[in-house]
C-alpha cells in the first residue's frame, strides 16, 4: 500500500508526529519531539537497574493520562504492582506479558 516503500530525501516536509511524554522534561526535549511517538512499539534496553521500568511506567502513565492502551512486557518477571501504581499507572487497563 501507500508508504510501503518511499525515498525520504524527496518528501522535505517534516511529518508531525503524535508523542506521549516520557514524564522527564529533559528526556523529552533530547527526544526531539517532545517524548516517543504515539502508537508505536518501544523497546527500553540497557543495563541492570538504570531506570528502564522506571522510565517504561512513567511513559505507561502519561499515555494512560491521554486516554491510551499499553502493554508492558515483563521480560524479567520482575513488574511490582505497587511501585507501577505509586507511579500513577492504572494496572486495570494495563495490558501484562511475562513470556518463559
């Protein structure tokens, strides 16, 4: 279909892209755009306790504020309902996977 495959050095307009905050004002404005796009699959990666549930559920909660369906991946079985909430996740509308 259309934009399946396109050249990007022809299309010179910038296309606005809809973001959801990291809940980090700093992170943000280095993201460019103001926080990761809307409606997209993010994945958080570096290493042992560097913040990515932190920065993952901060993101889960500023979408959830906008009306937004998220899903978190518990790759390390490791979520903590309590912290999410603390966190102003709404864990009723949140979407788990902890994959073996």
């Amino acid at each position: 279909g259309k934009g399946s495959i396109m050249r990007l050095g022809k299309n010179q307009q910038a296309i606005e892209i809809e973001t959801v905050s990291t809940g980090s004002l700093g992170l943000d404005i280095a993201l460019g755009v103001g926080g990761l796009p809307r409606g997209r699959v993010i994945e958080i990666y570096g290493p042992e306790s560097s913040g990515k549930t932190t920065l993952a559920l901060h993101t889960i909660a500023e979408a959830q504020k906008k009306g937004g369906v998220c899903a978190f991946v518990d790759a390390e079985h490791a979520l903590d309902p309590v912290y999410a909430r603390k966190l102003g996740v709404n864990l009723d509308d949140l979407l788990i996977s902890q994959p073996d």
